[in-house]
C-alpha cells in the first residue's frame, strides 16, 4: 500500500527537471578552461577598448587609458611576468601552507576522533543539535566534511533508535549550506581571503587588509544561530517528515553508504564509514594529549602575544588594525591544526616519525594539484584583468551605474547576495565563482564605499546557502548514493526537496545577521568595518 502513495512518486517530475539541469550544467567548462577563455577574452576586450580609445578613472584621481593585451605592450609584459603572476598570487601559499596542517590532523585520524566523540557523547533529544553544530563546523575537513558527517550522522541516530535518514540528509545539508560558517579558521578563510587581496590591489591604498580572520565575528554568530536552527529543522521539520512519509528505517545493505558505495575520503582514500562511533581507549587517549599539546601550544602564543611589548603585538603595543599577530594567523592556523594532529597520530601510532607526517603532508599537497594547475591560469586572468585596466573600467562603469539608479545602500548589498545565490546554483566551486566576482565587484564596492572584507562576508551568504540545493554539486550524487540504501527509488529531487528548508532559512537568517552587522556598523572580523573609514 505504501508503495501507491503519492509522495513516493512526486520526487520523479523534479528528478528529471533537475537531471536535465545538470546536463546543462556539465556542458559548462572545467574551471580551467572557464578561465582560459576568460583570460582570452579579457585579451580582445581590452584590444578592442584601446582602440576606442577607452579611458578610466583611476583611484588616485586621474584617467588613464585601457591597455591593449595584444599590443607588443602588452605581450612584453605577460611574458616577462607570468611567473610572478603565478608565484606571487596570494592564495596559493597561504592555501597549501594551511592544507599542509589540514592533511596532518585528518589523516593523523585527529579530526575524525573528534566529531565521533562529539556524536558519541550527545544525549538522543540533543542529537540534531548536535548534527547542526558539527555540520556547520566540520568545514574545517575541507569537502571531507560532506562524505564524513553525513554517514556518520546516520550511524549514531540509528544507534539511539532515531531516524538515521535524518541524521544523513541533516549532516548533509548543514555541513554544505553552512560551508562557510564556523568557530574555527579554515582553507576557505585563507582561499577566499587571497583571492579578495588579489582583486582588491588596485584599491588596497583605502582599504583595510584584508586576512583569514576578516570575516571571523559575522561566522561565530552565524555559527552558533545556523546550529541551533539546523538542530531545531532535523528534528521538528525534517525527521517527522519522514516518519510520515515511511521511509525505511533500516538500509537494505546494512550500512548508510548502501551497496559497493565507495565515496573517496577527500584525499582518494576511501573514507571509513563503518567506524563505531564510540572512541577506543587508545583513541581517547589520544585526544587528551593532543588536547594537552594545544593547551601547551595555546599558552606559548598567549605568551608572545599578553605581555606588554610582545613580539606579536604591533605599534603601540596595539592588535588592530594591523599587528604581527593578524599577520601569523596563518602560521598559528597550520600549528594548530598540525602539532594536535602529530600528538595524536603519535600516541595512536598512526605516525611513528617524521616520514609519516610528511607523507601525510604530501598527501594534501597531492589532492590540491587541482587547485594548483588552476592557480596558474586563474593568476594570469586576474593579473591581466587588472593590468589592462579593464577590471577598473567595469568597476568605475558599474559604480556609476548603481549611483544613476540611486541603488547605491542596502538595496545593493541584496541584490549581490541574491547575485551570488543564482549563480551559485549553476557555478557550484565558490573559490572559482568568489575569482570572477571579486575581480568585478570588490573594486566596485569599494568605490562605492564598502570594505572588501564585507563584500567577501556578503558573497560567502549566497555562495554557501544555496549548496545544498545545486544539483551541479558534486556530493549530491554521494548522499543520493548513501539515501538510495534506504529509499532505492530517490532522486535528486528527493535531497534536493528534503534540504530546501535548511537552505532558504540559512539564507535568510544570514542576511538578517548581516543586516545587523551592517546597521550597528559591528565589525565582521577584527578591523573589518562594513564601510571605509573617511
């Protein structure tokens, strides 16, 4: 009889619909190509503005004309710097520097003991909440988060006679549209941050620096309300929906991942999803050196960092707005991250000298080759972007254009989330998408008056919300893998369906926590105003 009920059959109509949007999306090219093509493009569009002979206003004043990258001008400079392009793009070395503490602690086994002890140790009535906690800070695995979480959200539920679907679409969904929330600084902090000091060079001489910290206060409070909602959805919204619905309890293959699922633990090892979340005694030892190592670790910043005339606090013994402690976030970030790891893999055995923590180091280093080839021609498009002046002529032209339709406020502001929320649906890689909007619109914004680093918080509220909902988002088809062991029949329409609330109430209470940032002039990270200081 259940078979014949109506909610079984809706997801196929929104299945297919989504299916052909996907097919769509597939044709795009790979992010490569897309800026290969852009570079190429910006090549004739500045050849073609020079010989309109096309002028800008620059930030000193003065107009200056649009440079040719075709000219033997311009063909002398990209030649002769194309190396500096590359090396000196700010997000290259803060990225893998923070990836190689990364690769440390998740394949020392460190961050996975963590969210196993954080699930285990959850009384039933808290688990959502939990869940909802865990997701929007998991970010700090990187991707591992959404193949990790999710199945072992499932498990636990399932052990304390909870609904283990809910366990895995609410890791889910909280783990991808609370991406870039947080209490922790993560390499989405330092990947977003260089690519925002990048895009913002041409107006860096008015604006604040812009660091992996910047957006650090608007992403704990965001933190602390999205886990709490996102508790109060799975267990009020999400789980009774599917008691109603009668999906299976149990997987027909004994375990979330479902028949043969292999899901690639973020570094092309497979991620162990049969692991019992109660931590063995070795385990828990662990942890509590590692704790113990942090402390330890915590105590010597604090004292380089209290003390009057400490090496770490700038002129005047001030900490804002500039001071050698923003400076080494990136520094302490890998530590953090890195000496934890090592202890623990250390009192677990899972690293027995140096040549384990340096495999696991080049094993990050590996699953970031992508990113690196990337880099390299993502470099040459910004440097060419701004070099040729194009970048500036888009800015000047837009910021007029907004100023013409008095759109200039707090209109705006919506607008470029609603923006960055549609084209994220399409666009799934936010560093790929956060490359091309930055180079556009940080410059605009700052003529306009707004800070890059508020420009960068606002993009990461449309970039982030809306990745649970994107059928073009890769983990889609491994959570569909691990639903389908339950219900064999779901679609992508039944994930996307089941985590639209999570989405659209994220949206929502993120941008009401950033129109109160915004008008209480709250800083959303240290030395990060929403507008430009006079």
């Amino acid at each position: 009889m259940s078979e014949k009920k109506v909610p079984e059959s809706r997801p196929r109509p929104g299945a297919r619909v989504l299916d052909a949007v996907e097919r769509a999306g597939n044709r795009l090219p790979d992010p490569f190509l897309l800026f290969l093509l852009l570079l190429l493009a910006v090549a004739a569009a500045s050849a073609l503005m020079a010989a309109l002979g096309v002028t800008v206003d620059v930030p000193d004043g003065g107009r200056e004309p649009v440079l040719s990258l075709l000219s033997a001008e311009g063909l002398a400079w990209f030649t002769t710097s194309l190396v500096d392009n590359f090396i000196g793009f700010p997000p290259l070395g803060v990225v893998l520097t923070v990836l190689l503490g990364v690769g440390v602690a998740q394949r020392s086994g460190l961050l996975t003991a963590l969210v196993r002890r954080a699930f285990g140790r959850a009384p039933r009535w808290l688990l959502p909440y939990v869940v909802g906690f865990i997701g929007v800070s998991a970010n700090i695995m990187s991707d591992a988060s959404m193949i990790l979480v999710p199945p072992l959200a499932a498990l636990v539920f399932a052990a304390a006679g909870r609904h283990p679907v809910a366990g895995l679409l609410g890791g889910f969904a909280t783990s991808t549209a609370g991406f870039s929330v947080g209490p922790f600084i993560t390499g989405t902090d330092a990947l977003l941050s260089g690519i925002t000091t990048a895009a913002a060079e041409p107006v860096s001489a008015d604006t604040a620096p812009v660091t992996v910290v910047s957006n650090y206060f608007i992403s704990l409070a965001c933190a602390v309300l999205l886990a709490a909602v996102a508790g109060l959805l799975i267990d009020k919204v999400l789980e009774p929906s599917l008691v109603r619905r009668g999906v299976p309890r149990t997987a027909h293959a004994g375990d979330p991942a479902g028949p043969g699922a292999d899901t690639g633990g973020g570094g092309g090892e497979r991620a162990d999803l049969r692991m019992d979340p109660e931590l063995s005694p070795e385990e828990r030892r662990g942890l509590r050196w590692a704790g113990a190592a942090l402390l330890v670790l915590a105590a010597a910043v604090l004292a380089v960092v209290l003390p009057a005339g400490a090496p770490l606090r700038g002129e005047d013994g001030a900490f804002l707005p500039e001071s050698p402690l923003l400076d080494s976030v990136v520094f302490l970030v890998f530590l953090a991250l890195a000496v934890p790891g090592v202890v623990y893999g250390a009192v677990t055995r899972e690293i027995t000298g140096g040549a384990d923590v340096a495999r696991m180091m080049s094993a990050a280093v590996r699953d970031m080759a992508g990113f690196v080839v990337v880099a390299f021609v993502l470099s040459q498009f910004l440097a060419a972007f701004n070099w040729s002046r194009v970048s500036d002529w888009i800015a000047v032209t837009g910021a007029e254009l907004l100023e013409g339709w008095n759109f200039t406020g707090y209109g705006a502001l919506l607008a470029f989330v609603a923006l960055a929320c549609l084209v994220n649906v399409f666009v799934i890689s936010g560093s790929a998408q956060w490359a091309v909007f930055a180079a556009v619109f940080v410059p605009m914004f700052a003529l306009l008056g707004y800070e890059p680093g508020f420009v960068q918080a606002m993009f990461r509220i449309g970039d982030s919300s809306t990745n649970a909902i994107s059928p073009l988002n890769p983990y889609m088809v491994v959570i569909l893998g691990f639903l389908r062991a339950y219900e064999p029949k779901a679609g992508l329409g039944t994930v996307i369906a089941r985590c639209m609330p999570f989405a659209l109430t994220f949206l929502v209470l993120w941008t009401l926590v950033l129109s109160v940032f915004y008008f209480t002039g709250t800083p959303v990270g240290p030395g990060m105003e929403a507008r430009i200081a006079p």
